[in-house]
C-alpha cells in the first residue's frame, strides 16, 4: 500500500514540474522552429535513423533550447520519428479494416461510418437485412407463382385438348351408327336388348369403382385386365392380399374367364333382373374399350397366334389353313413344332384366304382375336365414354386412369415396345394379290370408319 502512494506521489511532482517548465520557456516554445535543432540533437544520438534521412535538407538556424527542455522535446521528437519510420502493420499492408476484419478497397476509408457501429445504426442495418431478405423472398414466391401458373395454363390447355379429342371420337361413333358412314354392317340398327347374351362377354364390370371395359384382343387387354383384376380386388396374390399393383398379376391367370364378372355371365348371377341390371350400369358406370388400326392388329393376331408354335391355334386354325389353302396335304403333323420344324406353316395370305371364305363363319364365328370390334363391343348400342388408341396408349391411359379417379392408387403397365408397328403393313401385304387386300378392306370397313382410321389406300391402289 505504501508502495502504491509513493508512486501516486512521484507522478504529481513529475506533472507538476512539466507544468512549471512550460511556463517558464513558453515564450521560447513559441516562436521555436522545431524541425532543425531537434533533428541535430537527435542526430547526434542517434546515428541509426540518420541514415534514412541523408536526403534530408541542411538545418536552418533558429534559438537554441535550454538543455533540460531541449533534452525533453527531442526525446518526444525522436519517439514520434522512430514511430512514423517503422513499416506499415500487417492490416495496412493488406488492406484489413482492424476494427470490422473486413477488406477495404484501395484508396478507402479504412473504417465504417460511424452509424454502423452504434446500436441505432446496427439496428438500422438489420431492419434493411429483413427488408432486402423479404424482397427476395418476395421475387422467389412471385416466380414460384407464375410457375404454378404456367403449369395450371398448360394442364387446363392439356386437359382441354384430351376432351376434344374424346368428342371427336365419340361424335363419329354416333354418326356412323346413324348411317352417316356410308357403309352398313350387321347389328348397326338393332337395340342393346336385341343382342344376344353370348355376344356380351367381352364386357367386364367392376361394381366397386363402377367401370365398365369392352377388352379387345390384341389391343393392350392383358395389361387392362390386370387393371381391372387391382380395381375389383378379385384376385389374391400369394400373401393372401388382393393384388395392388397391375404389372405382378401373372398374364397366365388374367385371361381366366373365370375371373372377371361379364354382362354374359349376368343371366346366371340375376336371372330376370340381368337386363335391367345391365341397362342400369350401362346408364351410371364409366364405359370405355381401346381401338387399333383393324390391318395392324389383323398382323398382330397372325403373329402371335400362327406365325409361331402355338398348339391350340395350330389344331383349331393353322391346320385348316394349310389343307385349305396351303401344300400340307391330308396329312399334317400332329403338334405345332413338328410342324414348324418341317417348314409347314401358315402364311399371312392363306391367314386374309380364309377369313375371306364363306365356309369359315359357317363352321365357327371368327375368333376374339380377329374379330371386329363392333361386333366384340357394339359400339351402336353401348354409349362409351372414353374410346383410347392403341398408337396413342400411354397418354390416353394417364387420361383414363385420372377420369376413373385411380390415377393416385395404380400405374398402367409399361407396355410393348416390340408391338407391331402400322409401317410394316406394305411388306405383310406384299404377297397378298390386290382383289384379296380390298375385300379385307370391305370386311373391316366398320371398324376402319367408326373409329377414325384412314382407309390404306397404298395397300388397295396399286
């Protein structure tokens, strides 16, 4: 404690001294020119800062200093000049604001303004921060919004142009049904009563979502069947479920006619009641059924069906197409591959011979899978809904499924890429002589009219 007054004491007669010196020399203090006599003084003992200085201009006279002051001043000169000699500090050389760590520009001022630094002025700089940070919020919700809006123009535009294209096809149903067509074909004029049962069995009902679909044969039914098997929930999967997803139920099962609920099937299930039962349905469900270019899928069935082993298409049709029209003979292979291995098999030409001839609808009415369409699905009697294509299959399915309202619960399958394609139809004609391809043509004329398929006049024009 004593130790601590003593020196509070020797700093008082210390400041008291400085104060009585410079009231003694302040008439001398000033009129002093500074610079010479303190620069010889510090000179004289300091030789290592004159070094720097031997540019330095020769001092000019001026009154000497008493000793004592002159020691004092020289002494604060000499620390100002050492100070200002030194190199610049780190900060000063890169340009570091000391106070902000920040980076100033060259030739800047090395500190904020001071309003920046006091708490109005930090409170002001935030207030801008949320102002700037709202208005680019603003900018991103303003074009998150136009968007949402381009996409809501571009699914109404989508959403109008698939109506239109669903009125079209309807309105021509109609008015070839009426007559408008110019071509007739059986059952055109006759009402839905009139049809007899075994020809309604290509209508598959689903009661829980109220769907009706006509399935066509060649014309992506394996995958719609599956469809419709997920939508009745009419078949368990190996864990006991009903299937949730159409691509896992097996092809082998889907085509069990055992499995699906048809209009033929009504009259065992309600007796009496089938009739009304169907007209009701037919009034409140959602009817639809998919189309093909009838010579396409007449080349599809051939395919598929004749032009590779396939024992009950070879017993039932292959056969008979080789004797009738074909170099077999009497005597034919039992089974299709000894068949094939042998080289005997139908061609597409014997395949247009005999749905041409008159004997074969005698025997048996034409196969599901080249018989027309307005004779699987009646398209005069039943007032579909929605009529798909098979060139347009994965658009007209996202349609669909969105109007069934399943568009969120089941995907349709993925479907063939390898499909026969309507390009290929000039080399399977090729072999087929001309007065052949129109009567075809004159056969599925219906089908080519109702539902908007451009007569082949390359394949009956040549």
């Amino acid at each position: 404690m004593g130790t601590w007054r003593q020196v509070r004491a020797a700093f008082l007669i210390g400041s008291l001294f400085m104060i009585l010196l410079i009231i003694l020399y302040w008439d001398d203090v000033s009129a002093l020119n500074l610079y010479d006599p303190l620069h010889d003084l510090y000179t004289r003992r300091d030789p290592w800062l004159t070094s720097t200085q031997t540019s330095s201009p020769p001092p000019s006279p001026g009154p000497s200093l008493t000793p004592p002051f002159s020691l004092f001043w020289g002494s604060l000169a000499a620390l100002g000049r050492l100070f200002s000699s030194l190199p610049p500090s780190r900060g000063d050389q890169t340009g570091v604001d000391p106070i902000l760590g920040e980076v100033a520009e060259p030739g800047s001022h090395s500190h904020p303004p001071l309003d920046l630094i006091t708490p109005a002025g930090q409170r002001r700089g935030k207030e801008e921060g949320k102002q700037r940070m709202k208005a680019e919020e603003r900018e991103v919700g303003e074009e998150r919004m136009r968007g949402e809006e381009e996409r809501e123009v571009g699914e109404e535009r989508r959403r109008k142009e698939e109506e239109g294209r669903q009125k079209e096809r309807r309105r021509r149903i109609r008015g070839v049904c009426s007559g408008g067509g110019s071509v007739e074909f059986p059952g055109r004029t006759r009402t839905f009563n009139q049809i007899p049962n075994t020809e309604l069995d290509h209508l598959i009902v689903d009661d829980k979502h109220k769907v009706i679909y006509c399935y066509v044969p060649k014309v992506a039914c394996t995958n719609w069947k599956r469809v419709m098997v997920v939508l009745s929930q009419g078949l368990l999967a190996t864990d006991g479920q009903p299937y949730a997803d159409p691509q896992a139920v097996p092809s082998d099962l889907v085509h069990n006619s055992t499995l699906h609920l048809t209009f033929a099937k009504f009259w065992r299930r309600y007796g009496r009641l089938s009739r009304h039962l169907m007209s009701v349905k037919l009034q409140s469900y959602t009817k639809f059924l998919f189309v093909r270019d009838p010579f396409v899928r007449l080349i599809s069935a051939f395919r598929n069906k004749l032009g590779q082993p396939n024992q009950d298409f070879y017993r039932q049709f292959g056969a008979v197409m080789l004797r009738r029209y074909g170099d077999g003979g009497a005597e034919l292979p039992e089974t299709a591959a000894e068949a094939f291995s042998a080289g005997l098999r139908p061609s597409f030409t014997a395949f247009v011979r005999y749905l041409l001839d008159p004997e074969t609808e005698k025997e048996e009415e034409f196969n599901e899978h080249w018989r027309q369409v307005y004779r699987l699905c009646h398209p005069c009697q039943v007032n579909y809904d929605f009529v798909g294509r098979l060139e347009d299959l994965e658009r007209d399915a996202d349609q669909l499924l969105r109007i069934l309202g399943v568009d969120r619960l089941i995907r349709f399958p993925p479907s063939n890429r390898n499909r026969t394609a309507t390009s290929w139809e000039r080399d399977w004609f090729a072999g087929v002589p001309l007065d052949l391809r129109r009567k075809l043509y004159e056969l599925y004329e219906p089908d080519f009219k109702l539902f908007g398929y451009p007569k082949p006049q390359d394949l009956l024009h040549l």
